[in-house]
C-alpha cells in the first residue's frame, strides 16, 4: 500500500491548464511530489533525473506524442519499470491496443474527476494509504 504523499508523480501534457488540473487534483489526493513536463521531451529529461513512482501523460501532444513518451519510457534503463498512465481524449479501441502493446499500465479519457483518477492510480499501485 503506497503512501500518497511519499509518490513521486510526473504529469505531462502540452495543455497548461489540463496539467495544472492533473497536479490539483493529485494534490487532493495527498500526492505533493509532483513533476510537471509540457511534452514528451521534457518528460524524458526529468525521467532520467528524478526518481519516479507514476508517470501520467496525455496522448496528443507536439514533437513526442504520448505514446512515443510511453515507448521511449520503455526503452530507458533507469525509468522502464515506472508504471504509466495515458490520458487521451478518446477511448477508441485502436489506441488502446497500440498503448497496451507498448506497454502502458492503465489508461483514463478526459475529463475526468477525483475519484476516477484515484481508482485509476490505485489499479495501477495498489490502495493508497
């Protein structure tokens, strides 16, 4: 059972107010190490930095979109074991499957609330404490 405020979480997504609402809301939860990233990019850099327990990133994104985030994420030796959350916009079943195959953990469409969210990390890392 992972301790909410002990999480190390990195949100990335292009959109600054969609990843101030990720951060706020993980807040609520009582997560209060939060990384922020606007693309894909960014994300690999703090990655390779910082030490991470939870990675949520959007889907549409420019120059590395979510799914080549998740991949890259896979790739790299010291963060491919960092469990991964897709935020998207759509629910289709394609990118479900190309997310899956790539290996990402759980996926949530936007919007989405509190309880949501919480259910989706918990899926992912067990209840929270």
């Amino acid at each position: 059972m992972p301790n909410a405020v002990a999480l190390k979480v990195l949100v990335v997504d292009d959109q600054d107010s969609v990843r101030k609402m990720t951060c706020l809301t993980l807040e609520q939860m009582g997560i209060r190490h939060i990384h922020e990233a606007e693309n894909g990019i960014k994300a690999m850099e703090i990655a390779s930095l910082q030490p991470l327990d939870l990675i949520i990133s959007d889907y549409y994104m420019d120059q590395m979109d979510g799914l080549d985030l998740l991949r890259a994420v896979r790739g790299h030796p010291v963060v491919r074991r960092v469990p991964f959350i897709l935020l998207t916009g759509r629910g289709d079943r394609e990118l479900v499957v190309k997310a899956a195959q790539a290996g990402v953990n759980n996926y949530l469409i936007k919007p989405f609330t509190v309880a949501i969210l919480k259910q989706k990390i918990e899926q992912v890392m067990g209840k929270l404490a």
